[in-house]
C-alpha cells in the first residue's frame, strides 16, 4: 500500500509552507540571510527539510542560493515589479476567459461566495492581500487547466510579496477591490468569457502602482528596500550579521 507523502516530505512541505509565508509578508526581508540551521530550528524540523523548501523556493525566484555560501531572500527591483505586472496580463487574461467558459457549478458557488466576501472586505493590508490571492486562486482553479494554476500560484507568490513592498514604502494604498474584483467574478459566473477578460484587463492595469511609470527599467531596489545591490562578498549580511528570523 502506497500514500501520497511520506513523513519527509510533509516535513519538506510545512518548511516551504512557512517559509513562504514569511518571505511574503516581509518577516524575511530582502536581502535577509537564510540560515537553515537556525530555521530548521525554529520551525522544529530537520535541516532537510528546510534544505529542500529552499530549494523550490530559489526555483520559484523567492530566494538566491550562492552554494557553499549563503542564502539570501531576493531583492525586490522596479525591474521586477515590471516585468510581474507585463505576465500579469496575459496570464489573468486567459484564467479568467477559460473560468467564464469551463467552471463547474462547484466553482461558480465558490467564485460567489468570494464576490458575497468582497461586498464587505477586510480593510487591514495583509488581509486584502490574501483575499486577493483567494480570488485569484479560485479563478484559476476554475479554468480547469492545470498548467494555469500552477503558474498562477507561483506568480501570486511573487506579485504578493511585491505588493507588501510597495505597501511598506508607501506606493501601495488603494486596498479596495471591488470595482474591479466584482465586475471580474459576475463575469465569469455569468459564463461571459469577453466580458471576463475585459475586466481582467482593467483590473490588472488598475493595479499598477502609481509611481512605476517613471521608474520602468531600473533595477533599483524599492525604496530603500534592501539597498545592497553589488556581488556576495559585499553583502553586508554575508557573513550572518542579520539573519532571517
């Protein structure tokens, strides 16, 4: 008899799961060192594990692994940011027009409590935040396309942490999502492929923090926001000088 995960990768799973989350919501700020010892620690599993969730996490461009070395949280640029909202477009797009198309009774229920949730939405950053990921999440999931949601979740991962960013620095501070988040799901209940990816369009360009348009094509960190931009050795936290909590 066979199960679907071992001991070793729940363990592997819960690592990445927490450390995701911490990435995200700037508990690991840019430029941060991750040592796994002190994770492993921390989350109270093995370094494996830890070893292992770091490993996707540089696969999904969360974190850079300079082997032998140091693993540091990524820096979020301008560049970035850009380059985010550009796959945004496309990728939201058609979510939303197979989702009008294919979403089964099951989805259209979930997709209307999600709008039902919206009509009065939280108002604390990080809980816009995650309610915008759900939206997104139940979009995709919707399409029926697996292809989609994997690289759905993967681009929410980090648009969110782009977006806590911008809202540490000030550039984010429109957190209503209604006038395009509600348009978006009676859409795609409403089976309304064209209107769908119309509003998904509005929506996306919408999001565009109000300051990027000037900014477009620099690398420069956010802010402030994790300054160091030069090689390893001049890292001013290669040597463990300010760890990852």
């Amino acid at each position: 008899m066979t199960t679907d995960a071992t001991p070793d990768s729940a363990l592997g799973e819960r690592a990445y799961r927490a450390l995701l989350h911490r990435l995200i919501t700037l508990e690991i700020r840019p430029g941060d060192v991750l040592a796994e010892e002190s994770l492993a620690a921390d989350l109270g599993v093995g370094v494996t594990p830890v070893r292992r969730a770091i490993q996707r996490l540089a696969q999904e461009g969360l974190v850079r692994v300079y082997p032998r070395r140091a693993t540091i949280a990524e820096l979020v640029r301008i560049s970035d940011i850009q380059h985010l909202w550009e796959i945004r477009v496309p990728l939201e797009e058609t979510a939303a027009y197979y989702a009008a198309q294919r979403a089964s009774a099951a989805h259209r229920r979930e997709l209307q409590r999600l709008a039902d949730e919206l009509e009065d939405p939280p108002t604390e950053a990080g809980a816009v935040l995650e309610l915008h990921r759900r939206v997104h999440e139940a979009i995709a999931d919707a399409s029926m396309n697996p292809f989609i949601a994997d690289r759905m979740a993967k681009l929410l991962n980090l648009t969110l942490r782009c977006w806590h960013v911008l809202h540490e620095s000030g550039s984010l501070t429109d957190h209503d999502l209604r006038p395009h988040h509600l348009p978006l799901l009676r859409a795609i209940i409403d089976g309304d492929a064209q209107a769908a990816v119309a509003c998904s369009r509005r929506h996306v360009e919408h999001s565009i923090p109000a300051d990027l348009s000037y900014r477009q094509g620099t690398s420069a960190p956010v802010n402030g926001l994790g300054e160091w931009t030069g090689g390893l050795g001049e890292h001013p936290v290669a040597s463990g000088s300010r760890r990852a909590p």
